[in-house]
C-alpha cells in the first residue's frame, strides 16, 4: 500500500462558527470544500448543490461513490442534529498524490493555539468556539468507493435546535437562484437590509432562507472586489501615481485584503486638501449616493467654502458600509487632512457610520440629519397625520421655532401629551437622541450654516451630469477630477466677481461699508439683510450686572416673541439666544439693533470670521503645495490647438462662401500640410508636443 502524507487543515486553530465573520476574513473561512478560494474570487462548486440521495444517517462501514456524497450526508445529518462541520485531514497517496482520505470533524473540534492568542488582532478578537469536541466522521477510500472508517457521535457541547442551526457558517448556503435575485435587487438600487426582507418573502419566512444578512453583504462585497480586480482597479491606481507624480500633494490610499482584491479607496487632490485647512470647521459626510457600476457608495467629505459653495474635502468609494469601512476611512481621510479634526459633521442616521465617528473623531460634534429625520415623520406618524391637520404645523414649530432647551423640552410634552403619541416606539427613540439633531441642543456649534445634509446631496446631484450608474471606477476618477475642476471654475468666478465690483449699499450705517469692504459678495449679502431688518426691530434694557447689560429685542409694535441680547460693552462680548453668530458666523439683526442703539458703528473685529471674508484663502498651508488652476503656457499643445482650431474655424467661414474661395483654400491647405510634413523634426522639439 501507497504511504500516505497527511494534511492538516491550515485553519486548524481557529473558530469558525462566529455568525458575524467577515467572509473576506480567510482565517475564518471554513469547511473548505465549501468555499473553494480561487485567485481573487470566492466561488461555492457545484458539487455544493447536489442532488445526493443516499443515506440520510451515517454509519460505520457506509459507502459513497464520491467524496462528496459523504460529505453532504454528513452535513445533513450534523444540520438535523445541531451542529456544524468542517474537514479537518485529507490524506494523499505517496506517488500519485491522489486524494484516498478525508476527517471531518464537529466545527468544536480542537483548541485555538497558544501562537494565535497572543496574536496582535487589529479588530476585536473573534469569540473562542473551539473545545476540543471530538465527533468526527473518516472517509477512507477502498477500491472505487469512500467508506466511513471511523464515526464518533458523542459532542462535549450542547447541541442547538434545527431553528437555531441555520446561524451556523457551515449551513449557511447562498443557492444559485438567491444569487440572481441578489443581483437584480443591488443592481436596482435596493440595500441589503431591504434585500433580506425581500428573500424572506419569497422563501416563506425568515428561517427558510438559508442564510443570514452578513452573508449577503458578503456575497456583494467581494463580487465588488472581483469585479475591481480584473484591470479596473490597476487603472484607477495608476491613474492615482500619475496624479502624484505630478502634484506630491496629491493623496489616496486603497485597502487591498490579505488575497489582493481592491477594497475601500479614499483620494484627494491639493486643492480639496488645501480648501479644509481654510474651511473644515463643519464637514458633511454623506454615504446615501451610489455612483458606479459596482453600486460601490459614494462618499463625498464636503464642506462650505467663503463664497457660500459646496467644497470638496476628499471623497472615496466603499466596498461595504460597516464599522469597519467607516473608520478606516475617517483615519485614512483625517491623515490627508494633516490630522486636524472638524468642529461638527454631519451625517444621515446610520449606526456604523455613528460607531466609527464615536471612535476617531471623539471630539467632534456628530450632528443627524435633520431632514433625513424629517422625512421619516410621515411615515411613522401617518395615523396622526391623516386625523389632525394640524399636528405638523405644531410638531415643526417645536423643532425650528424653539430657541432654548427648556423651550423645547416644554413644547415637546405638551405636543405628545395633546396627541397622544407617548407611547410610539419610533418617536421615542428619536427624542433619546434629540441632542444630536434637535437644533435648540446644537445652536452652540458651528455649521456654518448646514443644518442638513443637503449640501452633500447638492454635490450628487452636480456631480450626475458627469457620471452615470454604469460609469467604470476607472473613469469615474477622471469624471470626478472634471467635475472637480468645474467646482472650482465657479468659485473662481465668484471671486473675480467680488474684487472687480462693489455691492449696492441699502443703509447709511458705517458697518455696512465696513462689511462690504471685507466680505465676499453672498456673505456680505447675508450681513446686508440682517443689517437691513435690524431697523425694524426695537431693544431695550431689561437688566445689568457688573459691566454685562442684558436687552430685549422685539419687532416693532410687538413685545413677544423676543430675543434676549447680553453685550460686555468693555470687551464688546455679545451674544444673543437666536445664536445665528455661533451657527453660521454671522451677527443677526437682533445683536446689530443693540450696536446700532449703543452707537457701535463698527463690527468687532472678533466677530468678522475669517473663513467669510475676501482673503480667507490668504494663509499660506504648509505641508500642501499649490495646485491652483493656472494658465497654461504658450508651450502648452492644448493651449496651441485649441487656439489654432479657433483660428481654423474664422478661415473655414470665409472659404465656404464661394466656390472660388473654397478652391483657393483647399489647394493653399494641402501646400501647408506638406510643408508641415516636410519640415525638420528639431522643430517639433522646442516645444511641447
């Protein structure tokens, strides 16, 4: 008889029954004659799927004609019993290497080596399953049939119902079907979550699917990465070096797992780079926009710029959208940004999105979405909705119109005690995290001026004119530096607009012109109003203490509702409960009443934010080199060609107006091209061609 070579599974060490694995993880890939790894792709054989129909229990002596008949018997047997398996030995024959062994064993079996607990886990560590179970089934093959050798059927463990089994990573199968559905339901923009809902109609139940919501994602996650790893992603990363090359500014970095598939990728030119050192006090970060073919998320870093405009901070494209993936791209996107964290940022309400905000951006104020909640109120409220007419019209009121905590929480009783809404559960949890996007909590943190998200949706839809769903990752960077270039065109234009013209002034005030002088044309616009409507409005003392005078300030003819004004006149400190300065950073009409009642004529110079004034782009940023727009030199091909095809064109005109001119210009034509054939190559190299 042949002697035989043992092959203990690589993965002998590890547990493998954790329901929350990555499937891209391969030290949890288990039951590897379930999960073939191919290259880059994860690929389940056919064989997974048979239509085997032999015994249904295993026993000592049993013979199969395949391998795999007695592998899917046993796997059945262990699904009924509650349990898992996983193959643990193949034995091959010396001299032809040909398979004529294989144990498989309960997924309990062995315990995890002393090597791999003390292994440095860059995630949590995985829950220890492996307690040296010794159940097993040995295959041994005689002649031209597998015989079960050996049959252990005693576990040290408590066994789990046929309900509870289906958890287990060894009985969770996507079938072939699920896989067609799974793809027509991504490809038509509906997300996992939805997907498994969906399944479980079609399958009859949650517990007849046959697989989790993990698996799913999975399945999608490294279909992605198969698709990036045949010559897309290669041309995006070399598109990536170019631009390096060309601007050492230039960032980006891609998350390749351990099999060399393409996952997350983050970039950011010198100019999105540049723009957050002098406007990254208030960021969006907004994952709802899916772009490419792959249906990777969009996730554009976006900020307001001094003229008002949405600005790029860096965007990337993820595989996934967990925990996982959101915190390596904060890191990854904080790095690009020289480490300097944003004040606020703004998300929609996604928990691993909150989770990964909570842990590298502790000190940030994380602010929801307050239009994303909104929409949900219908939704969930509709039995109010449609039997008082006039609950929306209060419920707004008590989310835009109060001024102070106390204000809002006093509203918030009486409107759920006058609609009988205490008891709904949505609601409630939504008031549980009413300090992350009720505005009365947040008055206090600047944003300037983004309450929403919207700023971020505002760039998707700009950025649809330049990149479709079937768009290749490999051409979306370059429609998204198009895109980018464009975005800074007009911010351009607005500063040409406001150092070539000067703003009509509606008052007579000092700090009007002072405004004017200093401002861009939409922030001085914004000051003009508030300047404006401060004359319709009248304040008086209501009390002082020390050097600190409080004032009310009511609309003309009015006494509620005011606003309380407190100004320090020695350090001219003032603040106001509208809190517009510390939102968006600009003095309301109720501060401006109170200046122009004390005879302040100018505006505090600590109250003019750099970030809205004409130089706020004037600081010189170390560590980004400049990568402006700029004119291209007359050395520029581009340059020449397009100025010669602007020449052409007035030529072309004037020839197609008769046949006499035109004759005269096709033969002068055809001289000149052989004349530009004949002349020496040296020519062609003191310019650049």
């Amino acid at each position: 008889m042949d002697e035989v070579q043992e092959h203990p599974s690589q993965l002998h060490d590890l547990d493998n029954d954790l329901i929350d694995e990555k499937c891209v993880d391969a030290e949890m890939i288990e039951d590897q004659n379930n999960i073939i790894l191919l290259g880059n792709d994860l690929k389940q054989p056919n064989s997974s799927f048979s239509s085997y129909n032999g015994p249904l229990e295993p026993r000592l002596g049993l013979e199969f004609d395949e391998v795999e008949d007695a592998r899917i018997c046993y796997n059945a047997y262990a699904r009924r019993k509650g349990f898992s398996i996983r193959k643990n030995h193949t034995r091959l024959s010396k001299n032809d290497k040909l398979l004529i062994g294989v144990d498989y064993v309960c997924s309990r079996e062995g315990i995890r080596r002393t090597s791999y607990q003390k292994k440095i886990h860059k995630n949590s560590e995985p829950a220890e399953t492996r307690i040296g179970c010794k159940a097993m089934m040995s295959l041994k093959k005689v002649g031209l049939k597998w015989t079960i050798s050996k049959f252990e059927v005693e576990h040290n463990h408590e066994l789990l119902s046929p309900k509870s089994t289906r958890f287990l990573r060894g009985h969770r199968v996507v079938t072939p079907a699920q896989k067609s559905l799974i793809d027509t339901l991504n490809e038509s923009g509906v997300p996992p979550k939805k997907i498994m809902s969906v399944l479980s109609k079609e399958s009859g139940g949650d517990y007849n699917i046959g697989y989790i919501a993990k698996d799913v994602e999975n399945y999608l996650g490294n279909k992605r990465s198969v698709f990036l790893g045949k010559g897309d992603a290669q041309r995006m990363y070399n598109y990536f070096l170019e631009s390096q090359s060309k601007n050492p500014s230039f960032f980006f970095s891609i998350d390749v797992d351990e099999n060399g598939c393409m996952g997350n990728c983050f970039w950011a030119d010198a100019r999105s780079r540049a723009a957050y050192q002098y406007f990254g006090d208030a960021v969006t970060f907004d994952a709802s926009y899916l772009t490419n073919r792959y249906k990777m998320p969009f996730v554009p870093f976006t900020g307001v710029n001094h003229h008002h405009q949405s600005v790029m901070f860096g965007c990337a494209l993820l595989v996934n959208e967990t925990v996982e993936s959101y915190t390596w791209l904060l890191k990854t996107w904080l790095k690009a940004m020289l480490g300097r964290a944003p004040f606020t940022i703004i998300t929609d309400d996604d928990k691993a999105m909150g989770k990964a905000i909570a842990e590298v951006l502790p000190n940030t104020t994380h602010r929801l979405c307050l239009w994303h909640i909104l929409q949900k109120v219908p939704e969930h409220l509709a039995h109010i909705y449609n039997k008082y007419s006039s609950f929306q019209v209060e419920f707004n009121h008590c989310i835009h119109s109060t001024l102070t905590i106390e204000e809002f929480e006093t509203e918030w009783r009486e409107l759920v005690g006058k609609y009988g809404v205490g008891e709904n559960d949505w609601l409630n949890k939504l008031y549980m995290r009413r300090a992350k996007w009720v505005p009365a909590y947040l008055r206090n943190s600047f944003c300037a001026g983004m309450s929403t998200t919207q700023r971020s949706e505002s760039i998707n839809k700009f950025f649809k004119d330049y990149v479709r769903s079937s768009t290749m990752v490999r051409d979306f960077v370059h429609q998204y530096e198009k895109a980018l270039d464009a975005r800074y065109l007009e911010e351009k234009e607005k500063d040409v607009k406001t150092k070539t013209s000067r703003p009509i002034l509606k008052t007579c005030y000092k700090m009007e012109v002072q405004a004017a002088n200093v401002y861009t044309r939409k922030s001085f616009l914004m000051f003009q109003e508030e300047l404006f409507n401060s004359q319709k409005y009248n304040s008086s003392k209501h009390g002082e203490e020390g050097g600190t005078k409080i004032y009310r300030v009511a609309h003309h003819g009015t006494e509620s509702p005011f606003y309380e004004v407190t100004l320090e006149i020695l350090e001219k400190k003032v603040t106001c409960t509208c809190r517009m300065f510390e939102f968006v950073g600009i003095l309301c009409r109720h501060i401006l009443q109170v200046f122009l009642k004390k005879s302040i004529m100018g505006i505090p110079q600590h109250y003019v934010l750099e970030r809205w004034t004409i130089n706020a782009k004037s600081r010189i940023i170390h560590g980004i080199a400049s990568d402006e727009i700029e004119v291209e030199t007359q050395n520029s091909s581009t340059l020449m060609k397009n100025s010669l095809k602007l020449e052409f064109d007035d030529v072309v005109e004037l020839g197609s107006h008769s046949k006499k001119r035109y004759e005269h210009l096709s033969i002068a034509l055809q001289k000149l091209r052989h004349e530009l054939l004949t002349m020496d190559n040296d020519c062609d190299k003191e310019g650049i061609l």
